[in-house]
C-alpha cells in the first residue's frame, strides 16, 4: 500500500490570529501625520513638532556628532510622510520631563 506524500508531514492546528500566523506583524498603533496630531493637540504647533522631529535623530556637525533628542522612536517615516505614533510620543515627552526634573533637582 502507498502513502501519500503529505500523510508523513506533522499536522498542526492552523493558526487562529494574524500575531500567531505571522509573529513579525506589527500591533496597530495610532498613527498621525504632523498636522493631524497638531489639530487633534492644540498645545503643539506644527512648527514645533517639526522641530521635534528634524532633531529627533543623530547629525554630524563640523564639532562632531549631536545625538538626537529621542523622539526617533516615535517616528514612522514612507517616504517623504512622517507619521507620529501617538503612544510612544507621549512616552517620549514623559521620560524627557522626567530627565529635565532630575537634572534640575540634582544641580
């Protein structure tokens, strides 16, 4: 009696979400463009987040390397489009206030 080819391969229940069928994929995350967090958060300009965001990562100066200010991490960039997660923004402002207070108070 012959078997068939995929009677010897191991059977395993198929996976049920898309994280288990694919561990690589991203959670959904809420991703603004600059003016859309700008209008949804009065408080910040445009002009600032961009600012923000120009400094955000490593340069190289005729003095050497600046570091960036932290907010790299925050930034998804496609192309020409800078989109904010708004999560890790705020983290990223709570952990720069909390630096700025412990260098305040440490001085």
């Amino acid at each position: 009696m012959k078997q068939s080819p995929t009677a010897a391969l191991p059977t395993t229940p198929a996976p049920n979400s898309l994280a288990e069928r694919s561990p690589s994929v991203v959670q959904c995350r809420n991703l603004f463009t600059v003016a859309q967090f700008a209008d949804r958060y009065p408080w910040l300009s445009e002009a600032a987040l961009r600012s923000d965001i120009f400094y955000s990562s490593p340069r190289r100066t005729s003095r050497g390397v600046i570091e960036g200010n932290g907010l790299a991490a925050a930034l998804v960039r496609k192309g020409r489009r800078v989109l904010i997660d708004e999560s890790e923004f705020f983290a990223w402002l709570l952990r720069k206030n909390t630096t700025a207070h412990d260098e305040r108070v440490s001085k």
